[in-house]
C-alpha cells in the first residue's frame, strides 16, 4: 500500500469537510498516522474512522484530530498539554506544530508503545508521563493550549486553571456515550468564554476529575 499517497487522499477528505488551517493541513500530511495503528490495521489507517489501538481505547478518526487541533489556533511558539495520550498521533501533530507538548496517559502500556513511536519520528519536544490526567500538569502550567482525548462529565476546573491567558482548552463533554466539543478560552483578564462545536464520541476520561472507573 502506498501510505503517502492514501495520507493525501485523507488530507482532501479533510479540506472538504472544513479543515482550512493550512499548518494543520501540513501537519496531517506530514505524519504517519499508520504507525501509531496496530500493523494488521495499517491498510485503514487512512480512512476516516477511529481505530481500537488496545486497552479498550481508540485512535481518534483523522476529521476529529484535524478539528480539535484546529480549535486549539496554535501559531508555534505554544506550550500545550494533550490529555489522554493514547497511540501518541495526536501528541505527534501537535509536536509539529508548537514548541513543546506534554501529554499524559493513564494506562502504562499505551503510553509506553507510543513513546516509542513518538521517538522514532524524532519527536523530543513532547514530554509524556504516566497518571492521572485529569488533574493536568500543574508543575508545567500554565499551557497556552490543553486538548482531551477522551469524553468528560464536565469541563474540570483544574484545567480551566492551568490555561494561560488567552489560551484555550478544547474537551469533548457530555454523557458515557455522546458528548459535544466544547472550547473554554481564557481572557487576559481570567474571565472564559465556553463555545459548543460539534457533536462526537469519545471512550470516557477515566479519573478524579473524570469518569469513576466503574461508573
């Protein structure tokens, strides 16, 4: 399979559902979203759908990741946190896009797989650690952009607290099984504006400021 040539295919997809920040259009033809899914399913690793990466977990469809990243406006100076590492592609778009990117990921076997792959593409600048990712990273605050990969009950305070001003959080909220994309904008004056995107569907951000594990 020609991977660069189904990447570019995937990329036009992208542009006419909306995508028109031209850095993220660079940046989703530039990494290989193949390598962040199991090999066995590297022949859809193109299509625009998410993908079971282990652990019950998923890679995001490629339109989501484009979008999220989208809303998050970077220009490339920008120091973000990813929450929910998961196969490592979105923290891999977001290293080509900014200066430093720290991402954190609960489940040990996840974020080890994608450390590896992370540090193939030559991706220093993403810092990853293990934990509890609903508490942030508050030793790194504040981060001018904070993106969740995976559906909250609620928009946790902590990380409204850890967004620069000016930055912007971009977290899908809602119930165990639909959620909406809301975006959080920090002013200069601390004040935040909430926006709705659209819909979409995440496995559940499992933590203290999240989903219960049993819930």
């Amino acid at each position: 399979m020609d991977f660069a040539v189904a990447r570019k295919r995937m990329v036009g997809e992208l542009v006419k559902r909306g995508i028109t920040d031209q850095r993220v259009i660079d940046a989703m033809l530039s990494v290989p979203r193949h390598l962040f899914v199991e090999e066995a399913m590297s022949s859809q690793a193109y299509s625009d759908t998410s993908l079971p990466i282990g652990e019950k977990q998923t890679i995001s469809q490629p339109y989501i990741v484009a979008r999220m990243t989208e809303l998050l406006e970077l220009k490339g100076k920008e120091r973000v946190l990813e929450l929910g590492t998961g196969s490592g592609y979105q923290a891999a778009i977001l290293a080509t896009l900014t200066d430093r990117v720290y991402t954190v990921e609960r489940i040990r076997p996840l974020a080890l797989k994608a450390r590896k792959v992370l540090d193939r593409l030559g991706l220093l600048n993403v810092n990853l650690k293990i934990g509890d990712g609903t508490d942030g990273w508050p030793e790194e605050a504040p981060f001018d952009g904070i993106v969740v990969t995976a559906g909250a009950p609620h928009v946790p305070e902590c990380l409204v607290e850890q967004l620069a001003p000016g930055g912007r959080l971009v977290i899908p909220v809602g119930d165990r099984n639909d959620q909406r994309m809301v975006r959080v904008v920090k002013n200069a004056d601390g004040s935040v504006v909430t926006e709705q995107s659209l819909d979409c569907r995440f496995v559940r951000l499992i933590g203290r400021n999240g989903w219960s594990e049993d819930s």
